[in-house]
C-alpha cells in the first residue's frame, strides 16, 4: 500500500507576538508576484510627488498590499506591531515577501524532485 501524506503548503511569517500564515498555492504566489510588481511601480510614482501626498500614497500602499496578500487584520496587527509607524509597516512588508519567497523556493527544491525523479 502506498500512504500519501498531504503536503502542507502554509508557510508561517513569526512575528514574535503573533502569527501570520502565508498559503503559498498558486493563486497566493502569483498574488505576490504583482504585489511586488504594483509596490515597484508605484514607489517609482510615489518619488515623485509632494512629501505630504507621497506619505499619503505611501501608507494607502502598504494597507493595500497587506490586505491583499493576508487580510486587513494582518495589517492591523503589524502596524500595531509597528507602533503605528507606515514606514516599518512596509519594511516588515518587504522582509515577509522576501522570506516567503525564499522558504518557497526551498520547499520547492526541484533538485529534490530529480533525486527521486532520476535526473
């Protein structure tokens, strides 16, 4: 008999005093794909507008891509976490998309898959 055990594919972001839980599924990855994507292009958009409007662009951004790559409730937690600061907010953004990204790849190994593939 052969036994299948599921895969999990969660991939926990530890903040310390809390959890956030990164589904890494298809649609999740390619999520993160435009986030990343929307983040360059509209920081590029942000650089060049008055301090004041860009500080506001800057935070309705980091909500936004939070909220689309968790949930408002993870954004609120990190901000909080953050003691309201949009800045560290987005740095923790960027620190969470890098660290998924490369625990994906990790788990993903395709030379893994060659070992029991046979090349």
């Amino acid at each position: 008999m052969v036994v299948i055990k599921k895969r999990d594919n969660v991939i926990p972001v530890d903040f310390g005093e809390f959890k956030l839980e990164f589904v890494a599924n298809d649609k999740n990855i390619h999520k993160m794909e435009s986030v990343g994507k929307k983040l360059e292009k509209e920081g590029e958009e942000i650089s060049k507008t008055e301090d004041s409007k860009a500080f506001e662009s800057l935070q309705g951004m980091v909500k936004e891509s939070w909220t689309e790559l968790f949930d408002e409730d993870a954004y609120n937690k990190v901000y909080a976490f953050s003691n309201g600061s949009t800045v560290d907010t987005m740095a923790y953004l960027l620190e969470t998309i890098t660290g998924v990204v490369e625990e994906w790849e990790k788990r993903s190994n395709s030379d893994a898959l060659k070992k029991y593939l046979g090349d």
